[in-house]
C-alpha cells in the first residue's frame, strides 16, 4: 500500500520550477473571532510514496474529509493527480499535492479530524484544533 509522507494543514503552498515545495503558515489551531467562521485561506498538502499498484494505475484520486468534534463529517474535498506526467516531469516517484479548502464554513470549537483517502483507501488522518479569539485582548 501506498504510505503518507507527510498529511499538513497551512495557509499557502508555492512551487517553484524546480518543483520545490514552501509551506507557508502552518496550522495547528485555528483560531476564529465567531461561528460559523471561515479562513481565507487553507490548504491540506501532502506527499505519498506511492507502491507499484499506483505507479501501475497511473492516475489517483484523492479525498479529503473534516469530521467535527461531535464525529460527524462537515465537509468533504476531492482531487486528482497524474502520476505519470508527475514522475515524467519531475523525475520523482513521490507525489505532492495540496488540496485548497479555503472559506469551507468552521462551525465548531474543538478537536477536528482532517482524514486523506486515496483511490477510496484511507493514508492517515490529521487532527487541528479550532478556538474562539478572545477579542478582548486586542482591544
């Protein structure tokens, strides 16, 4: 089976042409002024190490889910990669790819658990907390 790399959760991903990845802002809490609250910007990135079976398939679907603290699933994301024009122009079998969640609607405080699908198998999961600001201390 194929194996997560790494399972992140930022703000912005930049790649440059020589396909170097930078991560900018990384989340592990969220913090929101009220709810429902959204972020302008989030992004989950990730990098599998792909196993003969998905080198030989060519193409992977990926999906991403959000259970909120209650366990119930809010939200749900899909992407594709082509692993082969990614190993032809890159010359590198891993696979990196993000998928940008931004403005999904946050509708509750606690512990959040973002789980990544590949081709409908799960890779791994990654948790994040969300908290209410407190605005009394910036004012």
């Amino acid at each position: 089976m194929s194996k997560l790399d790494y399972f992140l959760l930022c703000e912005s991903v930049l790649v440059d042409k020589a396909d170097r990845i930078s991560l900018i802002n990384l989340f592990e809490v969220l913090h929101v002024a009220a709810l429902p609250g959204t972020y302008n910007k989030f992004v989950f990135t990730f990098r599998i190490i792909p196993d003969a079976k998905l080198l030989a398939l060519k193409k992977a679907t990926f999906t991403l889910t959000i259970d909120g603290p209650d366990g119930k699933q809010y939200f749900k994301a899909e992407g594709a990669a082509d692993i082969a024009s990614h190993a032809k122009k890159t010359g590198k079998s891993k696979i990196a790819s993000s998928l940008d969640i931004s403005g999904f609607p946050i509708t509750q405080t606690g512990t959040h658990i973002a789980k990544l699908f590949l081709n409908g198998e799960k890779l791994g999961d990654r948790t994040f907390e969300v908290v209410l600001q407190d605005n009394k201390k910036e004012q």
